[in-house]
C-alpha cells in the first residue's frame, strides 16, 4: 500500500497540534461526486475508492461495510452521514467523501446527500479514534456546513471546511 501512495497526490490532514495520531489520509480523488440510487452503491462507491486511492482490497473491504454495525453509521440530522469503520488492512485513517446528486435512504430511516466515510486500521487506539470521530462530527455538524459543502466546488474547498472555523 505505501508504494502506491507514494505515487499519488496524498494528503496527511492534522486534527491536533499536539497528538499525531489525531489525523487522516485525503486525495483529491477520494472526494467525488456521485448519482448513486442506494445506500449500498454507497458502500460498493466507497469501496472502489478505497481501493484505488488507499490500496485496499474491494472486495474484502465491501463486505466489512455490509457487515458493520449500526453504531458504526452516524446520522448528522443534516442529510450528512458519517461512516466510521475499522479496516486491519490499513495502516493510517483515511477519509473518502461523497456528494450525491439525490439522497439515498439507509435503514428506511435517514436521508443523506453527504457521506464522509472515515477507515481507521482495528490496531487504533480507542480514544484516538474516538476523537477523531468527535473532531469530525463537531465540525459537521455546525451551522452552514451542510450549505457550504454543497457549494464547494473542489476536494479542496471541502477539506477546508473541515479545518477551518467557520
């Protein structure tokens, strides 16, 4: 997997001045726009990306997304959904980012428009990941973000977003 990333535009995002662990891998490849009509051309979408930008295996990498479980999925009452999985695969997090033309449903229950899918290797320790997750979803949730990312009209654009006070 690092050979291949050494070769593409990779970005490491920092969450913490002081803890770098508190950070994730984004190319302007893992964030895309999509027509996707179900939550699970979601995850087959988040998959592909997955494997070409980060090296991951598809089609294990697939079936640990339909195999997740609920408390992985996390709906923002935005229309963003945020997706956090633990991948043994990888050896860094890694952030994939969808902005869909129509909202899919998932669980006959939330609509989302915006996915960010957040892969953290299963070695992580639990408060790393768990204030990755809070910094993330703190970020997400403020006023204007969802407006904001709408508009964004590159990877860059959004990535700032999420590291910017707005």
């Amino acid at each position: 997997m690092k050979s291949d990333l050494l070769r593409k535009e990779i970005n490491n995002i920092k969450l913490s001045r002081t803890n770098p662990e508190l950070s994730f891998l984004a190319s302007k490849k893992s964030f895309s726009d999509r027509n996707l009509s179900s939550f699970k051309d979601v995850i087959m979408e988040i998959s592909n990306i997955g494997k070409k930008e980060f090296g991951i295996k598809s089609e294990s990498f697939y079936k640990s997304l339909i195999k997740s479980d609920e408390n992985e999925f996390i709906s923002l009452d935005n229309g963003i959904f945020l997706i956090n999985s633990l991948y043994e695969q990888i050896k860094e997090n890694c952030l994939i980012f969808l902005r869909l033309k129509k909202p899919v449903v998932y669980n006959n229950d939330y609509s989302m428009d915006i996915i960010f899918a957040l892969i953290t290797p299963k070695n992580i320790k639990t408060s790393n990941k768990l204030q990755i997750l809070s910094k993330l979803t703190r970020m997400l949730k403020k006023p204007n973000t969802r407006k904001k990312i709408k508009g964004a009209e590159k990877a860059e654009d959004v990535l700032a977003l999420l590291l910017v006070p707005s």
